[in-house]
C-alpha cells in the first residue's frame, strides 16, 4: 500500500511540474507574440510596466496620453476605418508636431494603452484623468484640437459621450 501511495504522489507531483512547464511556455509565447512595434514604442518613451499597477498609471509622456485618448476616441461607436486611421496619423503629426515615425509609435502605443482598459470608452476616460493628474489643464486645447480635426463632422452619440467624458477629466464646463 505505501509503495502504491508513493507512485501516484510521484505522479501527482510530475503532473504539477508539467503543468507548470506549459504555463510558462504560454506566457513566453505571448510576450514573443507582442507586435515588434509596441515593444520598440514603449521603449522608445521610457514606458515601463510596473507589476500589480495599469499601465495607464504609469503613462508620463503627455504626446503619448494625448495620442491614446484620440486613438479611443475615434473607437467610439463604430470601429475606424483605413482612412479614418490615416487621418489620425496626419494629425497627430500636425497636432502635436512630431514625425511620422513618432506619431506611429505613439497611435500603436496609445491603441494598446486603451485596448488595457477593457472598452474605448473606459480607455478615455482613464487616460483622460491620467493626463490631467500629471500634465494638468495645458494640454487640452492640443488633445481637443487633435479629436476633433481626427474624427471631423460626423460625430456619433458616444463620441458626444466622450467628449463630456474629457470635458469632466479636465473640470471643464
């Protein structure tokens, strides 16, 4: 009986150890699977993800706040087409005066910040308070100018939501 005993404790404790083994080769997996292009953003604007904190907290650059919330914002509602995603990207480089390259980085940086928040709208919200804790009020004239050059005329009702959403980030009226 012990001797029995002791081959399924050593088949438990191989199992467990397997088990373990394929855990850790997932994740290993889905680090190599992040896009070369996030990597080398976050990099790029000394993102740093902290354990056990959002990475929205720990956002420090005001272009790449300013960026993510515009990138949310035009997730509103319906998702962005190619020329809509082109249309950011011109005007994030006008806007915020940065170039091409720059302005890739920190849509596709600020797209996966957002994408961190679970939906578009909690992703504005956040990065919106965020901005607006570090940076204060300066920075709204450049982050509204850039929404509205990005999403145009056509405005659908959660982009008005979104945009209450910055006005109330900000303590606007």
């Amino acid at each position: 009986m012990p001797f029995i005993l002791g081959i399924l404790a050593l088949a438990a404790g191989v199992y467990i150890w397997i088990i373990r083994a394929r855990n850790a080769a997932v994740i290993a997996k889905e680090v190599a699977n992040v896009p070369k292009d996030l990597m080398l953003a976050a990099r790029r604007f000394g993102f740093k993800r902290r354990a056990n904190r959002h990475p929205v907290d720990d956002v420090e650059d005001r272009n790449l706040a300013i960026a993510a919330i515009a990138s949310g914002f035009m997730e509103l509602g319906t998702m962005p087409t190619q020329e809509d995603r082109q249309r950011l990207m011109v005007q994030t480089q006008s806007v915020l005066n940065v170039s091409k390259p720059e302005a890739e980085e920190l849509i596709v940086l600020g797209h996966w910040l957002v994408s961190q928040c679970g939906t578009p709208a909690s992703g504005v919200d956040r990065i919106a308070r965020r901005l607006n804790k570090f940076a204060g009020a300066d920075p709204v004239a450049d982050l509204l100018t850039l929404v509205k050059k990005s999403v145009g005329e056509d405005w659908n009702p959660d982009q008005l939501d979104g945009l209450n959403t910055i006005k109330r980030a900000f303590h606007l009226s």
